[in-house]
C-alpha cells in the first residue's frame, strides 16, 4: 500500500487529496480539504501560511509521494504567478522529506481519471466519487481535482491486458460499469 497526497495548486485555493492506493488499480479516500489564503493578504504571508499548513499535512499523513498539477500558461499572468508560486513551495517541502513529486498536466489527469483529456470539472469530480465510492462529490472542484492528480498517479502504470483488449481505459471501464453501460461512455465536451 501507498500513500499519495495530490495537490491542485493555487494562491487562493489550494486542493488537497490524500489517498490509499492497494494493489491494483483499487485506491480509498484519506483525507480531502481545501486551504484557502485571502487574495488581500501580502504573498509571503499567503505562501507561508499555505506552507505551514502542507507541512503538517505532510507531517500527519506522511505520504510516500506527492503528485503536483503542473504549471501551464493561461491568460491572466497574475494566476499563473500565483500558481507558480506556491507549486514551488510543495516542491521544496517534498525536497527536504526526499519525496518523488510527479508532475502531471490538467488534460493528463483528465485523461487518466474519465477516459476523456477535455472533460469538464462535472465529469472530473463524478468520476472522482464513483472511483473512490463517495456519497457526495468533493467540493469545491480544487478538491476533486487534487483527489483526480493522486488517483491518476496510483493508475500510472499500464491498462490491464481486459481492458486493452476492449481498447478502454480502467477509467473507462469504470465509468462504463458505474453508468451500467455496455459500451464506451460518451462524454459531453
């Protein structure tokens, strides 16, 4: 078993989902939250606010490795400072605990967790629920999608030799069983 802490990063909020991954492909729910800093506070107060509360996450779960939403351009710079920011404060505190941090895009983990690299946070956070068997979705999206980044590192490895033989991915046939669908699921853009 492997204990794996996902984060969505972000200045004002920052996702954090830590699962269990057993053998295979089976993972559970271990602790899911959502930090939050004000957008008037002063950066270095919002960074190390968000710094301290990771460290005692990392300190109480300790996790055997940490997977990051990686940074992408997008339009508004002062986001993607912000973003850039704090993802290099988890990847110095995963540093000084030797952590291996995996760095996954937002379409990867889409990917990985519905079958489909564009769908939306709906799609994303039922996914989420079915794979990890919630009663409810994470809430906020940070949550769900910091939950996604953990699981969609769990289900690194390769498909099952079942699933490629249908040519679906074990989220697919997830979906697919979830839904009681015979086929492929189909997913809105």
């Amino acid at each position: 078993m492997a204990t794996i802490l996902g984060i969505d990063p972000g200045l004002t909020r920052l996702g954090v989902g830590v699962i269990s991954h057993h053998s295979g492909r089976t993972v559970s729910l271990v602790h899911v939250e959502v930090l939050r800093t004000s957008p008037t506070d002063r950066p270095e107060a919002r960074l190390g606010a968000l710094s301290e509360a990771l460290e005692n996450i990392l300190d109480f779960h300790q996790p055997d490795m940490v997977a990051l939403e990686r940074v992408f351009a997008q339009q508004n710079l002062r986001t993607v400072m912000g973003t850039a920011q704090i993802s290099g404060v988890v990847l110095a505190l995963a540093h000084r605990r030797s952590l291996p941090v995996s760095m996954r895009t937002p379409s990867e983990v889409k990917a990985a967790v519905t079958g489909y690299g564009r769908a939306d946070k709906k799609q994303v956070g039922t996914m989420v629920q079915k794979i990890l068997g919630l009663d409810d979705i994470p809430q906020p999206a940070d949550a769900a999608d910091a939950l996604a980044l953990a699981i969609s590192e769990a289900w690194r490895g390769g498909v099952s030799p079942v699933a490629a033989a249908k040519g679906e991915t074990p989220a697919q046939k997830a979906w697919r069983e979830a839904e009681g669908r015979a086929g492929q699921p189909k997913l809105k853009k």
